[in-house]
C-alpha cells in the first residue's frame, strides 16, 4: 500500500492538461512510428529515452524475472493508442495492447463519430471488492448467521488490522453479511467481506483480510473452513457508459443511417436473447476492453471473467450492452463490473506500464474504469456497425492481406504491392500471396544480373 500512500500525498505525477488539447490527432495513422511518438509529444512531454523504450523495450527479461517463475525471455504485443475519446467532456489518448487487425481503428473511427455527433458518458461506483470465506459441516447455520452478525463489529475491525494503510486513506472492510448455499455437498455457510479498495485492485489485500477472519468465523459457527478468496464478480464495482448520437452519420453508400440504426438494435436483440450470439457479441466488448486492462498492467483475466459472470446474473448469458432510438437518436449503453488497480502490482515492476499511465494522465482508478466500459461500447458498436453493413471481413480486409503477404516473405513495398493484388482478385490466401512473391522475385531477378553484368 506504499504506492498508495503516495497517490493520496499528490505524487502521483499528474500531467497539467491545457483546456484546448484534444485527442483529435488528423492523419496519424500516415505518420511512421517515430513520428507519432513525436506527435504524442504534443498530448504528453516524452523523453527521447521514453520514445525509444515504447517504440523498442518496455520491459527487460531481468524484469520480467521478478514476476514469474521459469522466465526464458519477453512476449511482444503491438502496442497502439486510440484517439478521438472525448469522455465525460474530457479527451482521452487511450493505450491498447492487441494482435487482432482493425480494432483500434475501428475503436478510434467510431470515437470520432460520437464525439462530432453526439457525446460519450461514463461514470464508475467505489472500488468495493468481496471476499469469501466458505465454511461446511456448520451444525445451525441460523444460529451460525445470527452468531457472526453480533460479532460483525469485531471482525470487521480485526479485517482492518490488516491493512492499516488502506483504512487511513479512506479504504478498508466496510460490511459483512452471510447466505446460506444450497450445493451438491450440502449446505454451505458463505460470508462476504466488502471492502473498499481505492485506487488498487485489492486482490492481496482482501485476500488476507479473509484468510485473517476464516479460522475466527469457523469457530464461531463451529463449522469447518475449506475457501478464503477475493470473488471476481465484483458486482459492487460497477463501471458504466453511454452514447447518445445522430444516427445518421452511420450511413454507408447502400444503407441510411436511420436503417443501419435499426439494424443494429435488432442485432442487440438477438445477442440478448440467444447465448451463442452473446458470446461472440459480449467478445467484441473484450477486443477493446482486455486490451486496455493489458497495456495497463491489469488482470484481463480476472475482470472478463467477471464481466461474463455478470451477463449471466440474470440466469441466462445475454448481452452486456444495449440500443435503442430514442426522440430520433441511438442510445447505447453499457454496465460492466471493472476491478482494476492504479498502483501496486505490475504498475509498481513493469515500467512501460507506468509510462502508459502518466501517458494517460495518472487516470485514477475509477477514471480507468470509465475509460474501459466507454472503450468496450465503442469497440461494440463499431463491430454492430461493420455486421450490418458490409461485413466483418471488409474492415479486416487490408490489413489483413498484409499479415499474410508477410507471411508469405513479402516485406516493405512487396508486401503492399502483394497485399493490393489479393484484395483486387478477392484471394487473400497464404497460397496466392507465396504465388506473387515468387513472380515478385522473378521479375527482379534479371535487373540484378544486368547490375551484376
């Protein structure tokens, strides 16, 4: 919690933001890598040392040794900023770490629809994560609840014990409450502790709060204690987004923006009703989401695994956005638990993380939280709009027919050149491209023995 000390003392490196900057940065996607680095420098004073760590190294394997166990070297990933978020009124330049062609132009090309067309808003609840401690074979489980409900006084304030920091910024456990569990081995006594987090995803820190109070409420319910862990669905961590636009700037050359409108709802429809839609629908949400949380040193993993459990609180997995029209524009809205962190963790070891976050501002953890549910409804609509127009595929198509142009052993300007020609015959396949580099390479070959002549 020393991090955290350290946010609430006003070190946490706040970047002054003039009230005409924007996130509005025209062609940048022209630009080479060093260039758009230089561009950023524009929204944030970069370093020569701190462009060349993003563009080259932004985490060392002796670094990378500290975190996991059997370490043989560094995973890249691509790592892209989308622009045009305008937030609450606030822009954003929003970092994303992901392999998958087209999601951050995607993401940045509806943004900028909103934003000129109507407006993006986000609000996040208190970080309050649960842990649970699961006790059987308890003999009275009324007794058991009524017992550990008089005691809650005394076991909230020995949960506290454990983190005094936490509790001296505001933080700390703040309720307790019991359910009984009917299960397959009996019933079970579960008990939730709530606890207030701050700016840290608070894993550690409610982890041993619980594992603090188990052996105590197992005596008092004289029962047995098997689980003491923080839960991932955390409901009383709930961020949400909205967009409100004209909806006729979603228009294509064959379709009105009025019916595109239409169809996008009725695309909603479906995801919310039919599971194997949803699962596919809700993953669109993830492709912007996760990464997010990955190039700010999250937990993916925990927070969708929350996000699905919560598309199927209501005892059927649906979709975890919703459209409509409303007074002639659409309305799309989202809801989603986000546990996420500011400080500690990778923040505190990786230090491209904590680049991105003073890239970012310093975004506190409920800023963060607004800024991921906005960027999975955006990520949302923009996949809606390509389903019902033209199609997944067409968006994907360029870039796409580069990868495998790559693939194949083009490079540079023969990679464009082969790329273009299987998008112009429709043939974006590995076989075609390795066919185009060969007649590449023959093609070349007699300018170089005439060189060599």
């Amino acid at each position: 919690m020393e991090d955290l000390q350290k946010r609430n003392d006003g070190q946490k490196q706040k970047v002054d933001k003039p009230a005409a900057r924007t996130s509005r940065f025209p062609g940048f996607y022209k630009l080479d890598i060093w260039e758009r680095l230089d561009k950023l420098g524009e929204w944030f004073p970069l370093t020569t040392k701190e462009k060349w760590l993003l563009k080259n190294e932004t985490l060392k394997a002796e670094k990378a040794d500290l975190m996991v166990e059997n370490v043989i070297g560094v995973f890249g990933m691509p790592l892209a900023v989308a622009l045009n978020f305008r937030i609450n009124d606030k822009d954003w330049v929003i970092p994303m770490a992901v392999e998958e062609t087209s999601i951050v132009a995607a993401c940045g090309h509806i943004a900028k629809l909103v934003r000129e067309n109507g407006s993006l808003t986000a609000n996040a609840s208190h970080a309050i994560m649960e842990g649970q401690v699961q006790l059987v074979k308890v003999p009275d489980i009324d007794r058991a609840v009524k017992d550990i409900l008089e005691a809650k006084d005394r076991l909230l304030k020995l949960a506290n014990k454990q983190d005094r920091t936490l509790v001296s910024l505001g933080g700390g456990a703040k309720d307790l409450t019991c359910r009984r569990l009917e299960t397959a081995s009996g019933p079970m006594l579960i008990i939730h502790l709530a606890v207030d987090v701050v700016d840290a995803m608070g894993a550690n820190a409610v982890n041993t709060m619980v594992e603090t109070l188990g052996p105590v409420l197992g005596e008092i319910a004289k029962g047995e204690v098997v689980l003491q862990i923080i839960s991932n669905l955390c409901d009383k961590a709930i961020a949400r987004a909205r967009f409100e636009m004209d909806p006729a700037c979603l228009g294509s050359k064959e379709m009105s923006g009025a019916r595109v409108a239409e169809r996008i709802i009725q695309a909603y429809h479906f995801a919310d009703a039919d599971p194997y839609r949803a699962a596919t629908h809700n993953k669109g949400i993830m492709n912007g989401v996760d990464a997010v949380l990955l190039a700010t040193g999250n937990d993916w993993r925990a927070v969708e695994a929350g996000m699905h459990a919560y598309a199927a609180r209501t005892g059927r997995y649906r979709s975890l956005s919703s459209y409509r029209l409303e007074n002639g524009k659409l309305i799309g809205e989202i809801e989603v638990p986000v546990a996420v962190g500011v400080v500690g963790g990778v923040t505190k070891l990786h230090p491209g993380v904590e680049l991105i976050l003073r890239l970012m501002g310093m975004p506190s953890r409920r800023e963060l939280a607004e800024v991921i549910a906005s960027v999975g409804l955006i990520q949302n609509l923009g996949a809606l709009r390509a389903l019902v127009t033209e199609g997944i595929q067409e968006g994907h198509m360029t870039l796409h027919a580069r990868n495998v142009a790559y693939s194949a052993g083009a490079f540079g300007d023969a990679a464009i050149k082969v790329a273009d020609q299987m998008i112009q015959e429709g043939r974006i396949r590995f076989d075609r491209a390795r066919e185009l580099v060969k007649k590449l390479i023959i093609q070349k070959q007699p300018e170089d023995g005439n060189g060599e002549d």
